[in-house]
C-alpha cells in the first residue's frame, strides 16, 4: 500500500486530473462549445479569432483558479467536519 503522504509530498496526487465528468449534459455542453468555437473560426478574421482564443484561455485560467479555491474550501470544511466527529462535536447540549 502506498503512503498518501509521500505521494502527496512527491506530486503524485493530482485531484484535478483524475476528474473527467461522465455525464449526458456534460458531454453535450462540450460539444456545443466546440461546434460554437469552430462556426467563429470561420466568420472571424485570423486576428479576431486569436482574440477569442485569448479571451476564452483567460476564462479558462480563472475557471481553474475558482476549482481550486473551490477544492481548497471544500477541503477544509470536510476536515472540520471530521474533527467535529472525532471530537464528539457540541457537547453543550448532551445534558
């Protein structure tokens, strides 16, 4: 059994890789994004389609950094969640 620790330690835990949504609308979003992408590639000039790229790979950087504040938050409320378990949580009103 590997230590969770160490692949931790050595980057070998990458939550954001191992997510791959399998669902119906998923899917369909995506293909709507792309069939989208490719209709503005042909209306758009080189120069204004570039643009875009640059716009959508900007959404993309923010995108990435609200899943990991994201991640980082849900993180935390599930170790406090467990420490209020393991603790016996409010013990104010176990009269």
């Amino acid at each position: 059994m590997s230590n969770l620790l160490e692949n931790l330690f050595y980057g070998n835990i990458r939550p954001d890789e191992s997510i791959h949504p399998n669902t119906p609308e998923y899917q369909l979003l995506n293909q709507q994004i792309s069939k989208t992408i490719e209709a503005y590639q042909k209306k758009l000039t080189m120069e204004e389609f570039d643009a875009l790229e640059e716009l959508i790979d900007l959404l993309g950087q923010t995108t990435s950094i609200y899943a990991a504040a994201s991640y980082t938050q849900g993180f935390r409320l599930g170790v406090l969640m467990m420490l209020e378990v393991l603790g016996g949580g409010d013990r104010s009103n176990s009269s």
